[in-house]
C-alpha cells in the first residue's frame, strides 16, 4: 500500500537518502510511542526493507533534541563496534537513514516529524525473558551499551524528557489526577492509589544517593526493556539494542531497575492473572552477572551498592505512571482495551512487593559479584 493511516508512505519515502523503488508499506503495531510503519523498496531487483517512523511530539515534546541524540550515540556506537569488529556492522546497532538534505528527519507540513532506520532482517524479539541465559545476554548488552557510550560526555547528549525519572514528581502528578478525576476512575483504582502512597519513600532513593554525590550521571538508555533487544534468528544471539529514543543523561540504575522489571517477570506487562507475576531469583543472578561483566569496568562502589534497590524503584515510578494514565483517560500509554493501563500498574505493584521480599537475597548476590 502507498497511502497508510492517511499518510502518502512513498512520498516520505522519497524525502529520504533511499535510492531504490517503493514497493508498499504497512503499519506495526509494536510499541506504546510512535506511528511505525513497515517499507519495502526494490534497489537493483533485490527487495530492501526500512522503518519509518512518525514520531510522537506529544510525547517528545522537542523532536529535534530526540534525534539530535539518536544520531551522536548512533554515530558513536558505530565508531565504537567499528572498531571492535565490522563484520554486520549495520545489524549490531540502528542504522539512521538522512534526508535528500542531509538532516537525521524529515518534518512535513503539517508539522509531523519522521526519521527512517534500515530495517534489521534475522531477528526476533520477545516480551519475556524464556530462560535465564536469555537474562543474563541482555544484561551483558545493555551494561556494554553503556560501556561503550562512556567515554561520551553526559553534558552533550540533551535532557529531551526532562525529569523522566523523578518519582517526585510522578508521585505529584498522581496525586493531582486522583484529585481531579477527571475520567471518573478513581473509585475502581483506590487500592492502587493507597499502594503508592504507603510506599512513596521508595521513589526518591536512587534520587536522594545522587544528590549526596554518590551515584554520577552517565548516558543511558531509560527503556531497557527486553521487547527493545534484538536476537539474531539463527544463534539467539543478541545483535542489535533499538529505541534510542530516551537515551540521555540518567543513572546507570534506571537501565538496570528496568531489566530487573522486564526480564525477572514471567508475565507480561498487563497481565491480568497477578499470580503469575514475581521475581525470579534465577534470573537476577544472570542478570547482574551478565550486566557486570561488561559495567563492572566503570561502576564506582556507591553504583554498585544500589543496584539491587533499582528495580523496585524503577517499577513502582513505572506504576505511577500507568495508574496516573490511567486516571486520566488513557492519554500517554497506548492502549488496546479498557482497563489496559490499570491492568499494567497492578503488575508493577505485584512486582515491587516480589523485589522487596527478595532484596537481602539480591544484595548478597551483586556483593558476590563483585
């Protein structure tokens, strides 16, 4: 198809560095963010795939910052993995497509913003970690992710969420959708609401350790979900970390809080069945070996100690930010049913009281690593 959601997709196609012939496109559903769309070019007979993509400046209120960023990290990663090795190098990070101009987007008229990826064939992703080898390979990737990002100076790469992980103010924010209700919600969701209250002090802690100096900024990747890690579809390997779209200056235990949420969990993120929701131990220990096998060259001891208390922050700001969506009407997160948003926050909470159960247990795991 050449028109999509109202969108002439060979059109934008054509404002973009792609010397090849518009085959059809079509949208993917993956990811709560941005419009994806799925093109297929022909170049010399042989059929090339892209993502393009229309980014959400809803959400990312300053677009030009998001790709200004997109294109440093990926310009240096490349570097980077170019180095090492440069067999499929543009399998093994995010390949940026410029405009006929040069620029990292394209914005259109209406004052849509657009970028285009080359498309990475071979792979599979997943919601779930299936095993905890499969835990312990992403950790390896995103602790070498931030490795390799480490010699970038924080103070170059933009704040294009600003706070994105001040639990404060998610905190705040919650309360004032709870006050105003203005979706008529509140009611269905107060055990909820009751449960963040009780646990609020947990919010700041990662906060509190870097203003008394103990935790530095770093570039990280603030999504480090296991759906944003690509497998090869041969070896099961990981090849590629996508969605750099939060990449900016954060702590180095927003990227690791994340995994222990996404990879620990045998759930989904909006599963309904909350007893098939806890930590598995297992996991975490593959997790932070694999992490500190790569971060362990650059964490100072302060990051290392706080570590096993990053998940249980990290989750509950997460919940936060689902129950305060789903207060106010479903208007961040995309969902897919009614209660989506509910359904995904009860599963953080169910999460938190499962880290918080096991968090001596973890300690003493990092403390053996390191």
């Amino acid at each position: 198809m050449t028109e999509v959601n109202g969108f002439n997709l060979e059109k934008l196609v054509g404002q973009f560095q792609i010397v090849a012939e518009f085959v059809e496109g079509h949208a993917w559903t993956k990811g709560h963010i941005n419009d994806t769309y799925i093109v297929t070019c022909r170049q010399g007979g042989t059929p090339i795939r892209y993502i393009l993509q229309r980014i959400n400046h809803h959400v990312f209120l300053y677009p030009e910052l998001v790709m200004q960023n997109v294109k440093m990290t990926t310009d240096h990663l490349r570097k980077k993995i170019g180095e090492e090795d440069k067999h499929d190098l543009t399998r093994r990070t995010m390949t940026l497509v410029p405009t006929r101009g040069g620029a990292p987007y394209y914005r259109d008229r209406d004052g849509n913003y657009w970028r285009t990826y080359v498309f990475i064939e071979r792979v599979t992703s997943t919601h779930v970690a299936a095993q905890p080898s499969q835990a312990g390979q992403v950790g390896r990737a995103f602790g070498l992710f931030q490795k390799r990002l480490a010699d970038l100076p924080p103070e170059k790469v933009q704040e294009t969420i600003p706070e994105f992980h001040n639990g404060l103010l998610r905190f705040e924010a919650l309360e004032k959708a709870a006050a105003e209700d203005s979706a008529g919600r509140v009611a269905g969701a107060q055990a909820e609401i009751d449960f963040c209250r009780k646990h609020r002090g947990i919010v700041s802690l990662l906060l509190d350790a870097q203003a008394r100096g103990e935790l530095p900024l770093r570039i990280t990747h603030n999504d480090t979900k296991i759906d944003n890690v690509l497998f090869d579809s041969d070896s099961g390997e990981v090849v590629c970390i996508v969605d750099l779209d939060t990449v900016m200056p954060g702590l180095a235990h927003y990227d690791f809080g994340d995994m222990m949420r996404t990879l620990t969990s045998p759930a989904d993120e909006d599963e309904r069945n909350l007893a098939k929701v806890n930590m598995r131990m297992e996991y975490f220990e593959e997790l932070a070996k694999g992490y500190l096998a790569e971060a362990g060259e650059f964490l100072n001891q302060a990051e290392r100690d706080h570590l096993a208390i990053s998940g249980k922050v990290i989750t509950l700001i997460l919940g936060i930010r689902f129950l305060t969506d789903h207060l106010n009407g479903d208007s961040y997160f995309r969902v897919h049913r009614e209660g989506q948003n509910l359904d995904r926050a009860r599963v953080q909470f169910k999460l938190v009281e499962s880290m918080m159960e096991q968090e001596e247990a973890m300690k003493s795991v990092i403390a053996a690593l390191s």
